[in-house]
C-alpha cells in the first residue's frame, strides 16, 4: 500500500511538473502597439479609424502620456491637464472596439507633446521635490490602471540620470506604495540600451540594481540591422545586428538581465521609420531624411528581421510596436501586414 502511494505521488508530481512547465512554454505573450495621448487623437473619429486596423494586426495597446518638464533641471514635473478625459475616451474606446489597454507608460516630455526631448539627460535640480510630486502621478496612474484592469505600469522611462543606483531608496517607497494599494499591479521602467546595460554591470560588480524591485525589466530596443539576403536566417543571436550600443548585444543583454534578475523582459518600444536608404548595407531604425523615399521597404525589412528575434526569446514576455504616428507611422503600409503575419506566427 505504502509502496502504491508512494507512485502515486511520484505520478502526481511529474504530471504537476510537467503541466506548469508546458504553461510556461504556452504562455501567450504580449503582442502590442504604441499609442500616446496627445491632444490630436482625443477624437471618437481617431479611435473609429484606427482602432479596427490595429485590433486586425492583433496588437494590444500600449498607452503613452504626457508627463511636462520645462527643461532637463525643472524639478516639478506636471501631468497632462486632459488626462482624465482621455482616459474615459481611450477606455469606452477600447472596449467598444475589443482592443485592451495592456501597459500605460508615462513619459518625461517638454511642453506640447515634445517627446524629441533625452529623457537620458533629466536631472531635476531638487531631487525631493521631484520624487514627491512623481509619487502623486504614479499612484494616479496606478489607480487608473487597476480600475481598468490594465495589468502592467512602467513607472519611468528612459531617465537614464534617475534609474542609478543612488535612487533605489527613492524608487522603492514609490514600488511599496503602489503595491500596498494594487498588489495586483505589475510595474516596470522601460530602459534605453545603455540603462539596462548599467544594471548588468551593477549586477556583476556587487552593486544593488532596481531591477530587483521589478517585476518585469523593460527594453527600448532600436538595433541597426544587417540587410537579409537570400541565406540569412532570423535566428535568436546578435548576428543580425550591424552596430550595438552598450555592453553586450542585444540578445545577450536581455539574456543576462533575465538570468541574473529572474524576472521576464518586455520590449516596451521596437519600431523603425519608413524611409528608405538601400544604399547602405544596413538599416537604421530611424531615418528622418526628407530626400529618402516614403516607401517602407527598409522599415518592412527591419520589421522582418527584428520582430521574430524579439518574440522566439523564452525570456521576453511581450513586445510593442513604436509607434502609429508620424514618423514611425506603419498602419496603411505592407509594414503592417508583416506584424499582423509575425504576431500570429509567434
């Protein structure tokens, strides 16, 4: 009987076993796409139009706001005065439309949307006052994602100056904050290259990392490819990309962050611009060049070659598409249909 028993539980546990690992294996991935709420889409006529296409790619919505500075040493930074009523159009339209917000994702900006701004080079005069007033807006957004069931928050991005490790008191009362309230509410930073590349190094030279405090680590990903010829394979490895900043390749950065933080990476921004310059060997991620052809061959390519890496990475758990506005505008172009093929294929 003993001996019965004992396979019994030995049966159980390899079926446990078994079942969670096949879950992990299964587990869908986030499949999204950039929007931010600036003044010009706060119209029913922009989420009629535009929510249908991004809904037939199969994307998720990623959602951008507007957090205002003066420059890069004002220490008060303000929330969007529309974002309340943003919300509730972005939210009725959301639903009506089937789309789900899946990330709300503020960003530093200066004055009228002007999102060219280096967030890299933010350094508030009055680090004080700046994390007392940033408080009170992510516990806004925090409260607006839990009533809207949206299940992660990046809670900065791309404030290379504010994720060193001199902050981590800082940015933990915040994380304790907002997880006492919405425990439920999953919380990242998206990181530039260079950001996630520190955290590493942290990691490997004994020093404390945010990371740890995360529950997922967030990548702003904009590699420059290699041009794919008829023998290239898009292959889980560095090959494919011509010229990467930081450390470690890109793969090899998302690789170690997932290794040494044990927590999931999400791609919170990869996306490239439609001009085209088939006069080089690679692609850039994004040409503002005027003289060059509004065709999106290069960024189609790029699509091509970025996205499958990106999504065949058991380490990434979601990927987001920057951006359906200008200049990186995708929706009405062959760029989108290579999404909409390599989000069902992955």
């Amino acid at each position: 009987m003993r001996r019965n028993m004992i396979i019994l539980l030995s049966v159980i546990v390899l079926i446990g076993g078994v079942v969670l690992n096949s879950a992990k294996l299964f587990k869908k991935k986030h499949k999204g796409i950039a929007i931010t709420l600036s003044d010009s889409i706060d119209t029913d006529d922009w989420y009629d139009q535009n929510l249908p296409k991004i809904k037939d790619i199969g994307g998720e919505l990623q959602v951008v706001t507007a957090v205002t500075v003066q420059d890069k040493n004002d220490s008060s930074p303000l929330n969007d005065p529309k974002i309340r009523s943003k919300f509730e159009r972005l939210f009725s339209k959301s639903k009506q439309y089937g789309v789900k917000v899946t990330i709300i994702k503020p960003h530093i900006m200066l004055p009228d949307f002007r999102d060219s701004f280096d967030r890299g080079t933010y350094a508030p005069k009055d680090i004080n006052l700046f994390f007392n007033q940033w408080r009170d807006i992510i516990l806004y957004y925090a409260s607006v994602s839990a009533k809207n069931d949206v299940p992660i928050l990046s809670i900065t991005c791309e404030t290379l100056i504010l994720t060193q490790s001199t902050y981590i008191p800082q940015w933990k009362k915040i994380i304790d904050e907002v997880k006492s309230k919405y425990p439920e509410l999953k919380l990242t930073m998206a990181f530039q290259k260079n950001e996630l590349d520190r955290e590493i190094r942290n990691h490997e030279n004994g020093l404390n990392s945010i990371s740890t405090s995360l529950d997922y680590i967030s990548l702003n990903a904009y590699p420059i490819v290699n041009r794919l010829n008829k023998d290239n394979k898009v292959e889980v490895n560095d090959n494919l990309f011509a010229k990467t900043p930081g450390s470690y390749g890109f793969v090899e950065s998302i690789q170690k962050a997932n290794k040494y933080f044990h927590k999931e990476i999400l791609i919170t921004e990869t996306g490239a611009t439609p001009r085209s310059d088939t006069s080089k060997n690679y692609i850039r991620p994004i040409n503002l060049d005027t003289t060059k052809p509004l065709d999106h061959v290069d960024q189609n390519q790029w699509v091509r070659i970025v996205l499958p890496i990106f999504l065949q990475m058991k380490e990434v758990e979601g990927v987001y598409i920057w951006h359906v506005n200008s200049p990186f505008q995708f929706l009405d172009s062959p760029t989108a249909v290579t999404i909409k093929e390599l989000y069902r294929k992955y």
